[in-house]
C-alpha cells in the first residue's frame, strides 16, 4: 500500500523502524524482533539499508520488508541509501524491491566513511530522488528531515530549503532525525510550514536505556540533550535498569506532548528493542486510537 493513502485517512501515524542483523549477528534475531512486534498498532516498519555496508547486507533490507509484508502484514518501508552507489546500483535495488512488492521507499544519501564516499551519479539525496521517479515512478518516497538542521549545513533555514527541494521533487512524507527537545521540533516544523513544505512530518523518537548509547548517537547525529534528560542520564548511569525504566519514561512524556500539540505522526526508533517497544506503544496506543477517531 503506498503510505500517502495511510496518511490521508489518519491523523496520526505511529511506525517504527528495525535495522538489518550486523554481519557477526544472527539473522534469527530480527526474526525474533520482528515476531516481539506483531500485533503492535503500527502503520509501517522501516528498514534500515544493511548494516555494515556491504551487498550481502543491504541485500537483507529487501528480504525483511518483503518478510513484514507477506508474513506480518504490515506495510514496509525500505531505506535506500546512494551513498558509493552507482545508477545501476540503484537500478538493481529498485528491481529487486519492486519484485518484492516492496513500494515505499525512505530515500537518503547516507553516511560519509572511508570506505563509503560519493559517486559521480549521486552527491545528494535529492540526486537519488530525482532518479527514483524517473526510473520507477511508481515507488512512494519518503524523506529524511532534521529539526536541529543537518550537521552539514550551516544553517536550519539553509537545511529547510534543501529539503523543500526534496518534497519539489516528489518526496510526500517525511520522518525526522531523532531529537530530545520537543521545542526544536516545533520551532523547525513551524519554518518548514512558512517554506511551504506541507507533507505530513513524522517526530523520530529514540528511548534512551543506556549510557553508551547517548554518547554514540549525540556524536553521530548532533542532537542537543536537553538538561532534564543529562540530569537522568547522570543519575542512573550505574543502575542499567533505572536507567531504562527512566529513558521509556522521559520518551513517553516526549511522545505526549507531541500528540497533544498534534504532530502528524510518531517514528519510533526502535534498536531492534522489543521490551522497550512494547511498553512505548502500550502507553501511547489509546490516546493515538482516540486521535484517530475524532472526525
């Protein structure tokens, strides 16, 4: 199911997002995460685009949306990156979602490393969406967007015209970057409308349950911690199962208040975290159901 007809009937969305097993991990892992996630109401599972890099991984995004759509029955969303990719590269990957069914697609460029640079065909994601409606015009596309700007501009109001040119060009939904200061979201969302970027935008919510995990996602995505969120962090740093309890609870707040100033829709990150999922969309589910159900 293409998602704009999703969104075109719910005010709100709730998604989550899973990623592919790590080369040194069990592929049965996301089959257990997956079967943890069964009968959650969710809209769409996005699929991150192969841990690690290689064909063989990037290969297992297609298998696991083609998996949640023919054995979950809940509608997939495949990241594509173009990163080191080449127009056949590309090329290929759409067939092979195509052949699966697959038909929305999060369309990014992807992260810089040194194994990893760009191509000749892609520089920008909006290069990789361009070429996505040419080639398969059919394929729903859904876009990356950063309240807190994208660490490579200089400037929000500079990111946010980058991004109008990505909703231009046929991007029709749009999830953020994860983010723990609800007031980011809404001073970025309120440019974004005056830029005339209408599209429904989805929050990206990330649960904090563990001290590594802070350091390892401020350092890779800029995301400012807000200071009730360090004051947590600091106090149960060495209490693992506080610290978890604690991280649900402040996400959980953060999710509330989005819905009460309502927000389109919530994109859980999930880190293949069942527990943590579970217990997020049980607190939230009636209030979103309630939402939904207001005409």
């Amino acid at each position: 199911m293409n998602l704009s007809t999703l969104s075109s009937v719910k005010k709100v969305l709730f998604s989550l997002e899973v990623f592919p097993p790590k080369k040194d991990t069990s592929v049965n892992v996301i089959y257990n995460t997956l079967l943890g996630l069964r009968g959650l109401p969710v809209d769409f599972i996005s699929v991150t685009y192969g841990a690690g890099g290689s064909q063989t991984q990037k290969s297992k995004t297609c298998e696991i949306a083609s998996l949640i759509r023919s054995n979950y029955h809940i509608e997939p969303v495949s990241h594509l990156t173009c990163v080191g990719a080449t127009k056949a590269d590309i090329a290929a990957a759409l067939d092979a979602l195509q052949e699966n069914g697959v038909e929305n697609i999060l369309a990014l460029r992807g992260d810089l490393t040194p194994q990893m640079q760009l191509t000749e065909d892609f520089q920008h994601a909006v290069d990789l969406i361009r070429f996505i409606k040419e080639y398969a015009p059919s394929m729903n596309l859904l876009g990356a967007c950063y309240p807190e700007g994208h660490p490579e501009c200089d400037t929000l109001e500079e990111d946010i015209l980058h991004l109008k040119e990505k909703v231009d060009c046929g991007v029709g939904h749009l999830i953020t970057q994860l983010f723990f200061d609800n007031s980011c979201f809404y001073t970025f969302l309120n440019k974004a409308r005056q830029k005339g970027i209408e599209v429904p935008i989805e929050a990206g919510i990330m649960p904090i349950v563990n001290k590594n995990q802070i350091e390892r996602i401020v350092s890779m995505c800029g995301s400012s911690v807000p200071h009730k969120l360090a004051t947590i962090i600091s106090r149960y740093s060495d209490n693992p199962a506080a610290l978890r309890d604690a991280g649900i609870f402040y996400a959980t707040e953060q999710i509330m208040d989005l819905l009460e100033n309502d927000v389109d829709g919530i994109h859980l990150y999930t880190m293949n975290n069942v527990e943590v999922s579970q217990r997020i969309s049980s607190s939230i589910e009636t209030i979103i159901a309630a939402k939904n159900a207001i005409q």
